[in-house]
C-alpha cells in the first residue's frame, strides 16, 4: 500500500477515536441529566400519588372504625335495652333551645306487655312484609326512587322497621342519599344479630309518638290514657296512623286525614303475621 494512503487512513483512525473519546466523555453528563429531570419530575407524582393513597386508606380506615362502633352498639342492644336514641337526643336538643327544662317521655316496656293489636297495626302501616324480606324491602325502595325522580327531590324512603330503627338509633333525620346508604349497612347489621322480635320490640320502644314522647308506652299514656298492653284495635290504628308526622298529628289530633288512615291500617292489620 503507498505510505500517502497510509497516513491517510492513520488520521482517519486518530479521527474516529477521538470522537468516540469526547461521546464517552459526554455521555456520563447527559445521562446525569436525564436521571436529574426524570427523578424532579416523577418524584413530585411519586410523592403526590403515596399522599393520595395515604389519604384513601386513612378514610377507608375511619368508615370502618365507625362501623365497627355501630355493629358494637348493635351487639350490645341485641342484650341490653337502649336508654336512649341519636334521634331522642337531637329532638331533646331542640325542644331545650325553646325550653331549658324540656324533657323526653320515655318508658320501656318488654315485647310481651306490649298489646298484639299495637304489632299488627304498626306492621300493617309502615311494613306489612317485614317478616318475610331481610331488613330491606328492595321493590318499595324502587317505588319510593321513581317518585323522587319525577319530584326532583327525595319525597320518600321506603324504609322498613328495620330501616327506620337504624335512623332511629344512630342517625340523623335529613333525607340524603348518603344518609340512606349508612342506613342500608347498619340494617344488615341489625338483621344480623337480631331477631325479628327483638328489632320489633326496640322500635316500638324508640319510635316517636309526638313532642317529645316516644315508645308506645308514653303514646298510649299521652292519647287514650291506658298502657300499651290495653290498646283496643282501633287505638292501635290510630297510634298507627300517626307515625309518618308524629309531632303534626300530636298538634292536630282530630285531623280528618289521620283517622281515614287509623280506619285503613284497622281493615288490615288482621292480615299481618307477627314474629
């Protein structure tokens, strides 16, 4: 080979390997750069995303604190008596910001010292298939959702025995569907635990009667003046029909609307079954 095509290829050589020398050099900074850029900006999502999860298994952690107290209570009363509800103490509460001294008239009273034809006609009024369906009665809930729709606003619950004690016993008395939905869970918890008898029993117990009156007791008491095992049918009816608007008919005794209802639930509260 000429010595001229030598040193030609020579430099060529030198040329070529000093270029790989200043990539080899180059490289480390690039790529110092490009890990600098991707820990900036996926560290800030990496921080951002461990908060986010942070936050959700902190919430997850609470509602189910909250349900375990619920089911504790629940499991309690299976055994003991309740002295009082959530909604005993919120309406207390507002009967003491017009009168310090208001109190609730409350007096409990076993399943057996209550009178058959006050069981008859509250399940006959407020849930005539409560001894057959598990706590929920699904095809009232879907009645009560196409009425809410067409009025734009929630107008109905369709709300069991079972339903209406867990609104009773720990929550509040606004119509929400977030509401009802804690109200759905505490139910199954309810009817887990306890027999149909025992959650009749407490409901008739704790359910509101008017102003400050609860429990069928204080009712037979405050409007026939006879205790709940006396109740005729036609008291029984009448206890009854006041139990959607307590405290309205507790002010509107003779209203024509309570007694068409009373004169309803009597017909048939002969067709319940008791538990």
């Amino acid at each position: 080979m000429p010595r001229k095509r030598r040193g030609l290829l020579a430099r060529l050589r030198r040329g070529l390997g000093e270029r790989r020398k200043r990539r080899s050099r180059s490289r480390p900074g690039r790529l110092a750069r490009l890990r600098k850029i991707i820990t900036e900006r996926y560290g800030r999502l990496s921080w951002q995303l461990r908060w986010v999860v942070g936050a959700i298994g902190a919430l997850f952690a609470v509602l189910l604190a909250l349900q375990l107290w619920y089911f504790v209570h629940i499991l309690w009363w299976n055994w003991f008596d309740p002295s009082s509800t959530h909604f005993m103490r919120q309406q207390l509460q507002v009967l003491r910001e017009r009168d310090p001294s208001a109190r609730i008239t409350q007096r409990w009273v076993p399943y057996e010292r209550i009178s058959p034809n006050l069981k008859r006609a509250v399940l006959a009024s407020e849930d005539a298939r409560f001894s057959e369906h598990e706590g929920v009665d699904w095809d009232a809930i879907e009645r009560a959702w196409d009425q809410n729709r067409k009025r734009g606003k929630v107008v109905r619950g369709g709300s069991t025995i079972t339903m209406q004690l867990a609104k009773n016993l720990f929550l509040s008395g606004e119509r929400s569907y977030l509401r009802k939905g804690q109200e759905l869970a505490i139910t199954y918890m309810i009817e887990a635990v306890m027999s149909k008898r025992r959650i009749l029993e407490i409901y008739l117990n704790v359910a509101e009667w008017g102003v400050g009156v609860f429990g069928c007791e204080a009712g037979a008491l405050r409007y026939h003046g006879v205790s709940a095992a006396q109740l005729s049918a036609w008291q029984a009816a009448q206890l009854a029909a006041m139990l959607p608007r307590p405290r309205f008919y507790d002010r509107n005794r003779h209203a024509a609307g309570m007694d068409r209802r009373a004169a309803f639930i009597e017909r048939y509260m002969g067709t319940v079954q008791l538990p």
